[in-house]
C-alpha cells in the first residue's frame, strides 16, 4: 500500500472477521465517503501520523451496517474500493473439522488450505502468478499432488483476497495440463505437441489433423512426475470466471480450424477461446456475454428495452424459426447441452435435440444508434431473414461427425470431477477464514443458486443438475 498512494487502494486487516470480531480497515488517501472516519494523525489505532496511509482499527459490522443475509444468513460481504471484508456467524466458531493432510496442507469438507510462507506469498500478492499456476514450479500443486496421487480431474487455486492476475488481465484463467480426453475439440497438449493446433484445417483435412495430435502426454510436475489423470490448474483470484474455467478445460477450439465445418464462420473467431455473440449458444460469463452492435463492435452494445430499462441482449431462436433479440439474463450464462455432452456430464444422445445457430453478416441498421449503446426498442426485437446472410444451423452431431466420439464416453464416471479449492495463505489461516471459505465453496459446489456477488450460478445451476464436484476433503 505504501508503494501506490496515487490509488484509492483500501484493505482490511483481518479480512475476515466473526461477527463479534473488529477489523482494521487501512486506505491510500483520506476516502471522505467511506462508511466510518479514518485517521492519518496516529490515533484511532492509526499507526504513524501524516505517511498517508488513513486507517482505523476495531470497527465492527454494525459500524459498517453490516447484515449476514449470503449462506443462509450465516456470512456477508462487504466491499469497498478493492477491499473486501468477509464476516461469519460467530455461532460457526470451532464448528468446522478440520484435517491436517501435510505441515502446510490442511483440509475441510468443501475446501483446502495452502501455508506458503512470506516468500511464496509475495508472488500472490504481486498478481504475478506464473510461478504458482505453472506446474514445474507450482508448490501447491506438488503439494496436493503427494498428498492424492492422480487421482484429480482440476486443481484450483484460490488466494485468500481477491487477487487479479497480471499476466492475463483476468482474475481467473485457466492453465492446461493434459489433453486426455477425444471428441471435445481440445487443442492438442502444448507440450508435448507444440505444433498441434496451430496448423490446424491447413492441410484440407481437419480430421487428419485432429487425429495425429498426441493425446494423453501430461505436463511434469515440480516433482519430476506426471498425472495424466489431471487435466488443467486454475487460478481463481475470484469467483467471476470459476465457471467459465472448466468451459475453457474442454478447449472451445479449434485454433485456426472452423466449427461447424465448411459453413465459412467458427463458432469461437474472435478470440478462440470464448464463443461469438453472433450464435445462440449459452455458457457462464466470459464463455458468452452481451451481443455487440455489430457495426462499432466492443465496447458499444446492442440493448433491448425490457421493464422499461434498456438491458444487454442476446440472439434467440424461437420454435418457429424466427429469430429475435431478448434481454440477457442468468439463465444465458448456464452450459449448454452441446457443452454438457464435451465435458461428460450429459450424452450424446440427450444432447443431440439442441440446435444452435450462427447468424452470419447480422444487420441491425434499423436500431438507434446511441452514443455508448445500440438501442432496439421492441419493433426491432424480431431479426427478419433480409438482416442476415445465413442462418448456419449446427448440433453435437457435427462435433462427432469432424472430430469423432467422445472418449472416455459419457458414463456415471464422467458426471463427478475432483477438484480441491486450494486456499493460498501467507501463514496458518485463522478459524474465520477456514470457515468462510468452507461456507463459500460448499455453497457453490453443492447447491442450486445465483449469486452475482459470488461469480454467478453454483455448480450445480451451471450444469443444470448434470454433474457433481468435490471441493475439499470428505
């Protein structure tokens, strides 16, 4: 804090706190609006007069008007500038068993709990998060590795505050390890085949291309071992983008090849990694997002009135083959069967009903060009077929007949992954933090909701009830 008073930079210290517990709250610059009055003159638990940092000490939520309404009204968060307090029901406190697993590794049912040490930590608490993630030099990973044995399908490592990641711009993102799964257009394990995806469809046989890459070769550990069991790490400096994580797993891709084949558009062109907003497909945010005014692009977006608010829009195919724009809500960002069938949780068979559609050359001239938005009041809703060149229709049918069945096929197996929430701490985590974050993952990885404050849908919401994850350690 001290390296970037230019900032509005706010913390808490501890940040998280029972409810009968204080926090210190210490910020870069006098913040006028802030809840409670902070002091840079040594008093009020202000530590050094006039060095520009403001701070108070022993404020508690019923200063901040703090009510515990997340969790079933057992946990809040509060958040400010960049800071986050998190605060739990004082009647949880010792109530969370706890199991020791190694002299730095500890676990509880819904999430586990790294000790680096101040020296590791400082590579947390730069945002420069390579060294943890990468799995030749990840201590956590070797860690829990030793511990399990490859016996996992992710790792996700998560820093005790929300820690945004320098290298992608992203509080969360996803680091492949192995591609051990056909069938799901995954690219190719870089490692092992460096080429892999690159040239892909330049030969005039995306099949050939797909079936020569080098399936199953996992990454070395910092152990020196492998795991081919194990398919990707994720760092999740927050819950927003958790979701999207597992959708990044199964690829999305091709790199350079087109999908669905030979209909002269992809379904991923604009970065490959994420889907276009031209198509009717539905995944958790940043996988889908709002659609954009298709002439300005970025940052300028197509909105819809709806409740009498001007609200994000997406493409929308109704059961008469008429397309229309309607307002983006929590149900877009859920997977959609065709993602279900890539990563296991759904067959071939159930998924195979859904179609998807890609609007190629989208025209929405007959909207009103507004200075940040493009406005489509409700006579502009219904997109008639002179406003786009082709419909390309597409279903999982096409992903098998380029890229072949899914191997492993879907079984009762592929429906449950393991993948730890790895709690990254600077030392021993406090009572309060191990349960905050046992409340939050068993929150997300075990039942059915929404929450905006914590990344969107739940686990269990995203894949529609299809599949199960294990968290922590039961």
């Amino acid at each position: 804090m001290n390296k970037n008073k230019l900032s509005d930079t706010v913390r808490f210290f501890p940040s998280k706190i029972f409810d009968d517990e204080t926090t210190k709250i210490v910020a870069t610059g006098n913040i006028e609006t802030f809840p409670v009055t902070l002091y840079d003159d040594g008093t009020h638990g202000d530590e050094m007069a006039n060095d520009g940092l403001f701070s108070r000490a022993c404020v508690s939520k019923t200063d901040l008007n703090i009510t515990l309404t997340d969790f079933d009204n057992l946990a809040a968060s509060y958040r400010f500038h960049d800071g986050v307090l998190r605060i739990v029901d004082s009647s949880l406190r010792g109530t969370v068993p706890v199991t020791t697993l190694s002299s730095d590794l500890m676990a509880t049912e819904n999430a586990m709990f790294m000790n680096l040490g101040t020296e590791s930590y400082k590579k947390v608490r730069s945002g420069n998060t390579s060294d943890l993630q990468n799995p030749k030099t990840c201590e956590t990973c070797e860690e829990v590795l030793n511990v399990f044995g490859d016996v996992l399908d992710h790792i996700i490592l998560v820093p005790d505050e929300p820690t945004f990641n320098e290298n992608t711009n992203e509080y969360t993102n996803y680091l492949r390890t192995s591609d051990s799964t056909k069938g799901i257009m995954t690219y190719g394990d870089p490692i092992c085949d460096p080429t892999g995806w690159n040239n892909h469809g330049k030969s005039g046989s995306i099949n050939k291309d797909y079936q020569d890459l080098r399936f199953g070769c996992p990454s070395k550990f910092l152990n020196g071992r492998d795991y081919p069991r194990l398919k990707g790490i994720i760092w999740a400096g927050e819950m927003e983008g958790l979701n999207a994580a597992f959708g990044h797993w199964v690829g999305i891709g091709p790199r350079n090849g087109n999908f669905p084949l030979n209909s002269s558009v992809s379904w991923n062109s604009i970065d490959r990694k994420n889907i276009d907003d031209s198509t009717t497909v539905k995944g958790p945010y940043p996988i889908t997002g709002s659609l954009w005014d298709p002439e300005r692009g970025k940052p300028h977006k197509v909105q819809v009135l709806s409740n009498n608010k001007w609200q994000d829009s997406r493409i929308e195919a109704n059961e008469d083959g008429v397309f229309s724009l309607t307002s983006l809500d929590t149900d877009h960002y859920k997977f959609d069967d065709i993602f279900l069938y890539m990563m296991g949780f759904m067959s071939y068979e159930n998924a195979l009903s859904e179609k998807y559609y890609y609007l190629q050359e989208l025209d929405l001239s007959n909207c009103t060009t507004g200075a940040q938005n493009l406005l489509c009041s409700a006579q502009d809703t219904v997109i008639e077929e002179t406003q786009y060149k082709n419909a390309i229709e597409f279903t999982v049918k096409n992903m098998l007949s380029t890229y072949g069945p899914r191997d492993p096929v879907y079984s009762e197996e592929t429906t449950h992954l393991n993948a730890p929430a790895i709690v990254l701490s600077e030392s021993v985590p406090s009572d309060a933090s191990i349960v905050w974050h046992d409340l939050l993952f068993d929150w997300w990885g075990t039942k059915e909701g929404y929450e905006a404050t914590y990344g969107g849908h739940t686990w269990k919401s995203v894949t529609k009830g299809k599949a199960t994850i294990s968290t922590g350690y039961r």
